[in-house]
C-alpha cells in the first residue's frame, strides 16, 4: 500500500534502516571520491567534487582520519553514507574508513554505501570490513537488461541487505519497471526512488533530455515525482521508498543541522528550529567592547572575545544595543564546517556609534 510521508516522500512497505536514520538527521555524509567512471548524465555531484579525487565529511574537506573523526562527533552521528564518486574506485580508502568509524564508534554506528559497481567480490570485502547496507546504482543504459549484470551474484555473495537507489527519471517508467522486477526475482531488499534534481553539474540535461524544473521555488524536475508515483501503486513484492527533493531538505537535512548545532552550539548562540546559528557580534577592541558589556550587566559566559569583534547571545545584544557604542549585528548561518551566512542584520544605528 502506497503511504505518504513527510514533505512529498512516499513508501510501499519499510524503509531501510539507512533511511532511518538518515530520516532522523544521524547519519554523517562522507564522500571518499569525487572520481567515478560511469558518468551518469544525471549525476548532481557539485562541480568542487565531481572527477576529482577529494573527501568530504557532510560540508567540509577533510584530510585526515582525524577530521572525518571530528566531524562525526560533531553532529553526534549514529551511522554514515558512504558516498562518491563511486566509493569502490577507491576500495583501500573505503575499507580504511569502515574500519575507522566501526572502530571508533562500535558495531551500532550503521554504515551504508552507493556505488554503480556490482561486483561480487568487493561486495563481499565491504561487508567484511563491516558495512551494513549495500546501495548499488545501476546505470540507466541497463535498467532493461539487467540479467546482463552482475546485480544477482552481488545479492547471493552477502548477508547484509542489498537495495537499489537510482533516480525517477521522467518518462522512464517501464524501464523502471523491468529494473525493479528483475531486482526483487533475485533477492534485493529495497528500492529507493529519488527525485531528479537539477544542480550546476548537470543543468545541461535540461535542453539535452528536455526536462525542466517543476517550480519556481525548487530545483527538482517536473514529472519526475510522477513517475516514481505511477512505479510504486503498480509494483508489488519488494519495499520502495520515494525520496523527494524537498524531503532531501526539509526533513533529512534540516534534522542534521539541529542535530549538529545543539551538539556544537556554545551557550551564547542560538539554534533555530531551522537548524541555522544566530549569533550577536559587536565590531571593536575586544577589551572595550568587553568591558562596555560588562557595564551593562552582560555576563560573561553569555559573550566571547574574538580578534576584532565580540561574540554576545543574540537575545542579550537585542537588549543592550541602543546604548552600547560600537556598532553591533545579528548573524544568522549554517552550522557546517564552512559557517555559510544566511542572513546579517544590524542592530543599531550610525548616530549612536562611538
């Protein structure tokens, strides 16, 4: 039976326990490699990671064990994606990292991975090391013929559950279709539809294959959701999970951004229900902006000097601006390892600056 979820999402049947805890906002994304070899005209991987061999845990580059380490703390994750690229073109990495988080966080932090390669043998070396849920995308050109993978062998080497995740492509039903019969004939636990979205890497598919965008307020393409809709009231016998974009955004993303900022979030900021930071800061000498603070009775774990500013709780600043001296604002962003800034606001004008 077709029920519908949150923001546009839909099931027949469970989801995954991936899902689950991605639904919930836990589970650390951790990109191995931008590198892939399938070259998927879809692909939404962003431009600073597509082709390149680079590593990211959720926002922010990392470099090292310890910062992929950090960032999981960070956000206080119960599990993580493994994602490219294609995580296989780089088996050794993605071995060494399984066995990292599994190491450091035990056998309850869920591990799943994507990848477009079936192949049996790695598969078995995945899981192995301790992966939970394999992922594989199979590429649109076999989705009618794919007795002619090695999809079969993949699902007959491991125990863990084994599921496919590939795009709604509008117009794609049938095809769709065959793929998922021919996945639930040999074992595949689940099927995960997501909605087609542009990005800046993929934009030109919208005059190659003529798709266009379904609103003016998102970046996913019409008749995708359509198409995963007509796919799930008619197969039967095997879990399918539709993904939408907003879902993506609104419920997936957003809880991991509160997840992290009430994690992170020193007593001064604010988290809003957003899952963004609002900070006060106060432009000047820290010493005097400090001391004029202190004068007005702002205490001092609800404000922290910095460089050339201070940092104050947003609620406290809003009160004290009028007669402060120094020009103050409100700061509102991410709580992600590159701080984008939403918003800027000032508090206080020209006339009553210092």
């Amino acid at each position: 039976m077709l029920r519908r979820m949150e923001c546009g999402s839909a099931r027949c049947g469970k989801v995954s326990e991936g899902c689950v805890r991605c639904i919930e906002g836990s589970k650390m994304v951790l990109l191995v490699t931008g590198r892939c070899g399938w070259n998927c005209y879809y692909c939404p991987v962003s431009l600073e990671k597509k082709g390149l061999d680079v590593i990211y845990a959720n926002e922010g580059r990392v470099t090292t064990d310890e910062e992929v380490i950090a960032e999981a703390e960070a956000m206080d994750a119960r599990g993580t994606g493994i994602t490219g690229g294609d995580p296989l073109a780089v088996m050794d990495r993605t071995l060494h990292f399984i066995h990292l988080l599994k190491d450091r966080f035990g056998p309850d932090h869920h591990i799943h991975l994507y990848t477009a390669t079936m192949d049996p043998e790695k598969s078995r070396a995945l899981e192995e090391a301790g992966l939970d849920e394999l992922r594989i995308h199979p590429p649109e050109d076999v989705w009618t013929r794919m007795a002619d993978t090695r999809l079969a062998e993949v699902v007959s080497a491991v125990r863990i559950p084994v599921g496919i995740e590939v795009p709604a492509l509008p117009r794609r039903e049938a095809e769709l279709r065959a793929m998922i019969e021919y996945a639930r004939s040999v074992g595949v636990a689940f099927v995960n539809l997501n909605e087609l979205e542009f990005s800046e890497s993929n934009w030109d598919m919208m005059n190659a294959y003529g798709y266009a965008v379904r609103d003016d307020v998102s970046s996913a393409v019409a008749g995708s959701e359509e198409t995963a809709m007509a796919v799930m009231k008619k197969v039967r016998g095997i879990d399918i999970h539709f993904c939408s974009s907003s879902f993506k955004d609104g419920i997936q993303l957003r809880r991991r951004l509160i997840r992290r900022a009430l994690n992170t979030c020193p007593k001064y900021q604010q988290v809003t229900e957003d899952g963004t930071i609002v900070r006060g800061f106060v432009k000047g000498d820290p010493i005097e902006v400090s001391a004029r603070l202190a004068e007005l009775g702002v205490p001092d774990d609800l404000m922290c000097a910095g460089e050339d500013r201070v940092e104050v709780a947003p609620w406290v600043l809003e009160e004290v601006c009028g007669g402060l001296g120094f020009k103050a604002w409100l700061s509102e962003q991410y709580p992600t390892a590159d701080g984008l800034e939403v918003e800027r606001t000032p508090l206080n004008r020209k006339s009553q600056m210092m």
